[in-house]
C-alpha cells in the first residue's frame, strides 16, 4: 500500500511543474512498460469513474540492492492495489490484494514474446515474476487483475524500493505510530537474537531507509502475516498524502518529490510522460482526504495462503462497476448522496421481440443459465440454445453479436449493467454468463446501482485517508 503516494502525490506534485528544463527532467525519469503483454480478451471499458492499478516491486536490482528486498535480480510484487476513481472525480477508494491470495493466472507474454498457458491456483504476487525479468511484468500482474475483479484497468504503476526511500526523505519523512518497540531481530527473524532497538513505541517520524523497514515489517507485530501490515501500510500512505497536501503547492518540496516519484515509475504507455501523467492528475485533484478510503478485498486464511472469500469479492467487484462508494452512496452524484429517479431503470424498457440469443454458463455456479433465459423470454428475446462454458471461470459478462446485430447486441447489454460487448464473426447473438451475475438480482432488470452491495464488513473496515494514524495502535 505504500505505492499509493505515487497516485495520491506524485500526481499532485507534477502539477508545480509547468514547463522549461524541469518538465524535460520529469519526462526523462519516466519509464513505460509493454503493453503488448495484455490480454486480448479483456473487460470492457465503463463508462463510470477509472481504474488504477498500483504495484510496489521488491527487486534488488540497481539501486534497491541496498534497500534491501527478494533475493536476486529478478522482479517480485511486495504490494498491489487496485485504486478506484470514481465518475464524480470527487471519491477513489484503494482495494488491497494480499499478495498471498491464491487466484488463477491468465496466459502471460514472456520476453521472447511466446505466451504462457496460464495457471490455477497460485500466488497472486508469483504474476509479477512470469518471464523472471528484474524489471517484473507488470501487464501479466494486470491480466490477472483484470481476470480477478472483471474490472477492465485503465493505467498500471510500478514503483519501486529505491524511489519510495527517495520520496519519504523529499517530504522530509512522514508521522507514524508503532504499537510496541520494534528490535532488529523483527526485521530480520533469521538475525538469531533480539538486536538493536529499530522503532520506539509510540509517535515518530522516518524517512528513507526506516520508512521503508516501517512498512515492510512482518515479525514482532500483529499476526506476522502479510495481511497483518495491510493497515499499517494504509496509515502510512494516508500521513504521506498528508504531509504532502499541508506544505502546499511550494517548489523547494514538491519539485524533489515529483524528481523521486518519476523516476521510481514505471508505467503503461498511456501514463508515458509528463503531460499524459499532468492531465490525469487533473482529473483527480478535487478529491480531499475524508474522500479516500482504503480497503482490503474480502478474504480468508487457507493454511499459510488467502482465499478469496466469495460472492462478497464478486459484491465489491460489481458495486465499483456500479460507481458505488464502500460506505453506500453514489459517487457518481454529486456532493455523493444517493438520489432517488423517477426515470425508469434502463433495462424496463428493453424489448427483445424477434431477436435470437444463445446462453452460455461461464460460471461454476449451476442454473445460471436457465435464470439468465427465464428472464430474457419475459422482455421477448427467443432463446435459441442455453449450455455451459467449459472453463466456467468467467469473472465478467461478455455478449458477443455477429454482422447487423450490434443495435440489437447494445440494446441487450442493458440488461447486463457492466457486461463487455463485442463482435464476432459468427450470424448470431451470445450471452456468456460471468461471475458478476451470480450476485445480480434474478431477474436482469435492476439498474446497476442496486445489483450489488458491498459487503458490510468491508465497509465497516473502510479507513479514511483522513483518519489519525495514531488513533488505533493495536494495527500492525
């Protein structure tokens, strides 16, 4: 969670820099990755609010050998989160995904430019590492994001130890809490002893080298898990944004940190340079504090792995596609109360009289299909066959039309809030059932705000980017 500052700040800070020999020095620093590793057959865009996904790489490579990290050269995932911005430009929540979860792979480009078969099962963070390059592979990392939530991710970020240090010592360190005192010996639990005193319990400040030990500590603090320091991190990044906004737009800050923020990154091609990152940064430069909250994606311990804990993950999932905050308003109002419509939901009009649709299962879950062609006969669609996928692991609804079905096919897809349409050469339409119907009403006639709530743990767990990271000291 550390790699929210990257978003959160250095989006911020590159709004100091207007032109001349500093803008050339910020394009410079910042470096893009391959986005022909991505996924052909990937979810479609919304219409509503932006995805980000945020990386934080834990290679030794180059400047971070001494920072500490993985063993060797090659790229390993420390952190990720998937940052929603949502339609009103006023509201962005943070999803952790423990690095630990097990979730299933996707077919990957390696650097010889072959593809992977893909794979079950596996560590969220072993995605980063397919092709064992020192710079990771990011677009593998937002496949299987991309495969995981059936959100489509507009921009990746990858940004490293060494510029995280860097931009800690720029804002001239950031206020922290430790619960207890923390020895050498936590850092490090194959030190064989206690050690030096590293961190006091209490209020501190750190920068460089401690604020990194500070977020990456494991041991000798709550559960020695990764999913233990998730909130320590979340409180980290939240003081950063902090420090940050209180010294205000003043260049002799900003200016250095923007200088460490670029050249820690690593980026898509659409975030590529300093003007691609000055006007998303625009986008998102109304959004206060009290209007970020972090959370964590619904999950479980299996053994010494995370599970991904469903239908409340596929809840979360559907209710960002939806455009709807954590805490249950709608974000894509302003001011982000809810507001009632007298207007019929988009679905009650749909007429489907003399339209053929096929219905494929993609799910595990079994009848989806039946339910699907149920409720499609009653808005007049003639259901021309129904069966199921043979991977059944579609995390999104795709419909699929062939040549002069697209009126017909879009028409459809009101059906279907959030669903993916394309076209096909095949004469005809199909609806493949992903996992964000399993939570959909029985019938697909509800607008997409009330398809899917977000579990009430989860919002109940929301933190703010504006809380006090001294208000609770038992985090960690």
């Amino acid at each position: 969670m550390r790699t929210f500052t990257i978003v959160g700040v250095s989006f911020l800070v590159l709004l100091t820099a207007g032109a001349g020999w500093i803008w050339f020095e910020l394009n410079g620093n910042i470096n893009t990755f391959d986005a022909g590793g991505l996924s052909k057959n990937r979810p479609g865009a919304s219409a509503a609010g932006k995805n980000v996904l945020v990386i934080g790489s834990d290679s030794r490579a180059g400047d971070n050998k001494k920072l500490g990290g993985g063993q060797g050269d090659i790229g390993r995932s420390d952190t990720a989160f998937l940052l929603h911005v949502y339609g009103d430009d006023e509201h962005a929540v943070g999803i952790s995904i423990p690095r630990d979860t097990l979730v299933d792979i996707p077919p990957c480009k390696l650097p010889n430019g072959n593809w992977t078969n893909g794979a079950s099962q596996q560590m969220f963070n072993s995605a980063f590492s397919v092709g064992d390059t020192a710079k990771g592979n990011p677009a593998c990392t937002q496949n299987t994001v991309e495969k995981l939530t059936g959100l489509r991710v507009d921009h990746t970020i990858v940004v490293d130890f060494a510029g995280f240090s860097s931009m800690t010592s720029a804002v001239g360190g950031v206020d922290v809490c430790v619960p207890k005192d923390l020895y050498q010996g936590d850092l490090n639990p194959n030190l064989g002893s206690r050690g030096d005193l590293v961190f006091r319990k209490g209020e501190q400040k750190v920068s460089g080298q401690k604020a990194l030990d500070y977020v990456r500590v494991r041991h000798g603090i709550g559960d020695g898990s990764d999913i233990g320091r998730i909130q320590r991190q979340q409180a980290f990044v939240s003081s950063m944004i902090k420090k940050v906004k209180s010294e205000g737009f003043d260049p002799t800050t900003l200016l250095p940190l923007a200088n460490a923020a670029t050249k820690s990154m690593t980026v898509d091609p659409g975030l590529g340079s300093a003007d691609k990152l000055l006007s998303f940064a625009m986008s998102m430069k109304n959004i206060d504090l009290h209007n970020i909250k972090f959370v964590t994606m619904p999950w479980r311990y299996q053994g010494s792995r995370v599970a991904v804990v469903q239908p409340d993950a596929d809840r979360l999932w559907a209710a960002l596609r939806a455009d709807e905050t954590v805490d249950g308003k709608d974000a894509g109002k302003k001011g982000g109360e809810k507001k009632k419509d007298d207007k019929p939901s988009p679905a009650a009009t749909v007429s489907g009289a003399g339209v053929n649709v096929s219905v494929v299962n993609g799910t595990r879950t079994n009848g989806l299909a039946a339910r699907a062609a149920g409720a499609l006969k009653e808005h007049g669609y003639r259901i021309t066959a129904t069966s199921t996928a043979a991977g059944r692991d579609e995390a999104t609804t795709v419909i699929e039309f062939g040549p002069g079905e697209a009126d017909h096919a879009r028409t459809l897809s009101r059906l279907f809030p959030g669903s993916f349409v394309r076209g096909t050469a095949d004469h005809s339409i199909t609806v493949t059932l992903g996992r964000d119907y399993v939570t959909a009403p029985a019938s697909p006639t509800a607008s997409a705000s009330s398809s899917a709530p977000v579990p009430s743990e989860v919002a109940d767990k929301a933190r703010s980017a504006d809380d006090n990271p001294c208000s609770n000291l038992t985090y960690g």
